[in-house]
C-alpha cells in the first residue's frame, strides 16, 4: 500500500471480488478467498476513489472528497 500512497499520478487497480458467491469447501481456498478480501480492503482504504463493476454497470464504493 506504500507504493500506492506514494505514486506520483493516478493508479487504477484491477482486481477479482470472489467472496460475493458460493465458496468451496476447502481450508486452501477459503485462506486464498480471506487473503484477497483483506488486499482489496487494504488497497480500498488508501485510495481516493473505488467503484465495483457489476454486469458492465459502475458501483461507487467510495468516491473523492
């Protein structure tokens, strides 16, 4: 999240929210499912602005002061 905070312009971050559906059974892939939760929580609170696409629409989660 340093880099993040410390870039010079815009950054645009891409990324998977898999823990919105059906998770398998499986110590392995509930750790992976938690990890990215986390990543996506760390890296939304340090950004400005997030908007979470579904079927092609923009959702604001978060939008700049």
């Amino acid at each position: 999240m340093i880099a993040i905070e410390a870039a010079p312009g815009p950054v645009v971050l891409v990324g998977n929210e898999i823990g919105m559906g059906v998770i398998p059974i499986g110590a392995q892939v509930r750790a992976f499912v938690d990890a990215l939760g986390r990543l996506n929580q760390d890296a939304a609170a340090c950004c400005e602005r997030v908007t979470l696409m579904a079927a092609g629409l923009p959702i604001t989660l978060k939008d700049a002061p």
